[in-house]
C-alpha cells in the first residue's frame, strides 16, 4: 500500500545567540518520524539560547509532536509551539507539565526555545510524526481521520484516492464514527469516481450514518474529510479493499456444486489461455463460450471442502451487508512451491514467495433466508 508522501522534507532551523550567527540544517529522509533535543541534551542547556525547529511534512500531512522529557527553569525559559512555518502563526500552547503534545492543523510545525542569563537545567526530548490526512491508495488498506483515535483538529480537508486493479471495483466499510454534533460542520462525502468532481454516493455526519458501507462502479472511490474551525470528535477509521465487479467474474455455491465464472476477456487481457487452466487436479478443468470461462465442480472434489464455518450470523446483527472475499490465485503448473500446492493453511502462515497472480472475487451480500422460503425450497428438493 502505498503511503501519502514517501519522501519527507524535515527542515530543521536552530539559532543561538551564543553560536556565531545562525545556522541552517536541511534534513531530505525517507521516514514519518524522528526526534530533536535542546542544546547540549542530556546535559545543562545554555543561558541565552534562541532555537527554532521547523518541521515540515509532505503533502497532505500533518505533524504530532510529543515531549518525551522536559527539564526547564520554570520561571524563565520557555518552549512555545506554533501552528505554522513560523512564530507569527498560531500558538498552540506552551509546553508545560499538563500539556506535552501538540498537533498541527497543516503539514508545518514550528518550536521555539528560549533561555534567560541565570539558571539552566537538563532541558528537553522532543518526538515528532508526520501522519496522513488524504493520499494515494492502491488494491486494499484502511483510512483514518488525522490523530485517530484521538480527537482531530479544526480546519482539516483531507482527501484519499483509492484505486483497484483494471476490471476490479473497491469496497469501503466504516468501522468506528463519531464527528461533531453539526452535518454542514465536520462530514465525510464518498464519491463514485477518481475525485470530488464524481458521482457523490453519500454523506456522513453524525446523524447520517445508516449506511456505512460503499461499493464503486469502476476502479476508482473518492473519501473527503472536511472538518470546520470549532468543535471536534474522535474521527473515523475505515477500511477498502477490490473485488472484481459482477462483470469480469463471480462464483456461486450452492450445497453441492460450486460455480466459478470468469470473463474470457479479462483472462485474455492478463495473458491467460483458459484452456490451460486447472483447479489443482489437472482433471479439473474449465469449459467456455464466446464470453465465459467456467469451472463446474461438485463441493467435495478439486480439493474443495464441502463444509466450513463462519459467524455470519453475528456480522449480520452488526452490519448493513456481509459479504465473503475469496482470493482465486492462478500459478505456473511447473512451481510446485507455488501457493496453489500449499492447500489450505491459517493466514498467518501463508506464503505468496512464487510468481503467481491473483484476483479478488466477493460473494454476497449473504442475508437469511425467509423461514417459509426455506421449507418450500425444502419441500421442491423433496
């Protein structure tokens, strides 16, 4: 998954009055995170000192900063963190005993250090994170609002693009909201398309929240986040991920047979021959028309389980739709390390170290049957 920013400009600016003029540090890393010290740290900071940190982020991030240890003159040295490029923006606050933690409500942060002529101490360690707020993301991951799960800030417009495999459609499904009391204040818009310009298909605010779980028409999904200048919540989290759209491919199952139906079309596109595929047992093959590649197979052969289990029952009490993600994996018949010979294995213990290629399928949306349906479907079996 690929992250907002892999490249992060950290400019770090210190300047001391007991230093000869003012010095420049330009920091170019790939990492989120990192820290700084006043100087001389662990040992006495100097009297007279003025420094300044700027800290910089990548597009559509913000910063967090935590002081790990601080050590001051309580009634003359000070540390004042500013929302911005610099000490003309906003205060955030001083760092005190109560508050050691900071958040910026842009991709800028800047600290300021100053000491008196008397006293010194052992002075300060300071942490600083970038975090996301909007990106690029690709195939499957999760999203979250800025500082998650804690409070976030006023002002954000964050906005993530997400994006699946040619052929494929995304699915999104919210698993924590709470946003401010106000729908015009603080909102998430999910949008049918590769930008805000597409298809709204809904907006969530603390009072519109029936519907928690999204699909797209194509290869492309559009989250904004936008937050106003006063009253905040704990944000959200949510999750995506790509399925092949009902188009390209789907399986059915039924208590004895399963069904597997893939567009000849879209195996073309990937290089495939359908006639040289096989499900595990080379007795397992595919039939085709114009369109269609099938597999048509009994529950129990072609190294299918007839039974498993899962609480669908309870996702059902809990959520909107439940649906099931199947990964169809397709292997070289000469790799026998492939993951197509490893059977079935616990997650965790999965390994995908063969060239292989993989496509998502998703069943449902799974609902229960009708107690009178299901006996007259018991009765016509009979």
């Amino acid at each position: 998954m690929e992250t907002a920013a892999t490249i992060i400009n950290v400019i770090v600016l210190p300047q001391h009055q007991i230093m000869a003029g003012p010095q420049r540090i330009y920091w170019k890393q790939q990492q989120s995170q990192g820290e700084f010290f006043s100087p001389n740290y662990p040992y006495n900071y100097p009297n007279n000192a003025r420094c300044t940190w700027t800290l910089l982020g990548g597009e559509m991030q913000v910063v967090s900063l935590t002081f790990t240890s601080v050590d001051l003159e309580s009634c003359c040295d000070h540390i004042r963190v500013y929302d911005g490029p610099n000490t003309q923006h906003t205060l955030l606050g001083s760092v005190t005993g109560n508050q050691t933690q900071f958040n910026s409500s842009n991709s800028y942060m800047t600290v300021f250090f100053s000491t008196d002529h008397s006293v010194t101490r052992q002075g300060f360690r300071a942490e600083w994170t970038f975090k996301s707020c909007g990106g690029r993301l690709y195939d499957s991951g999760s999203i979250s609002s800025p500082y998650y799960p804690s409070y976030y800030h006023d002002n954000a417009q964050c906005v993530w693009q997400l994006s699946a495999p040619p052929g494929q459609t995304i699915f999104l499904s919210f698993h924590d909201f709470d946003l401010e009391r106000c729908c015009n204040c603080d909102y998430v818009n999910v949008y049918d398309g590769p930008s805000t310009a597409s298809h709204l298909i809904e907006k969530l605010c603390h009072n519109n929240t029936t519907h928690l779980d999204f699909q797209s028409s194509s290869s492309y999904m559009t989250v904004l986040f936008r937050s106003d200048y006063s009253g905040v919540g704990r944000g959200f989290k949510a999750y995506f991920s790509s399925s092949l759209n009902p188009n390209t491919g789907h399986v059915d199952c039924s208590s004895d047979w399963m069904n597997i139906a893939i567009r000849k079309s879209y195996l073309d596109s990937l290089g495939f021959n359908w006639y040289d595929l096989y499900l595990d047992d080379h007795r397992c093959r595919a039939s085709a028309d114009y369109y269609n590649v099938t597999f048509n197979f009994p529950l129990h052969s072609c190294s299918t389980r007839r039974k498993f289990s899962f609480r669908a029952f309870k996702f059902l009490r809990t959520h909107n739709q439940v649906f099931l993600r199947c990964d169809v994996i397709i292997c070289a018949d000469n790799d026998y390390n492939s993951r197509c010979r490893q059977g079935c294995r616990y997650r965790r213990k999965r390994s995908l170290s063969s060239d292989h290629h993989t496509a998502v399928v998703t069943l449902g949306p799974i609902t229960q049957k009708d107690p009178e349906e299901a006996v007259a479907k018991t009765e016509d079996k009979e």
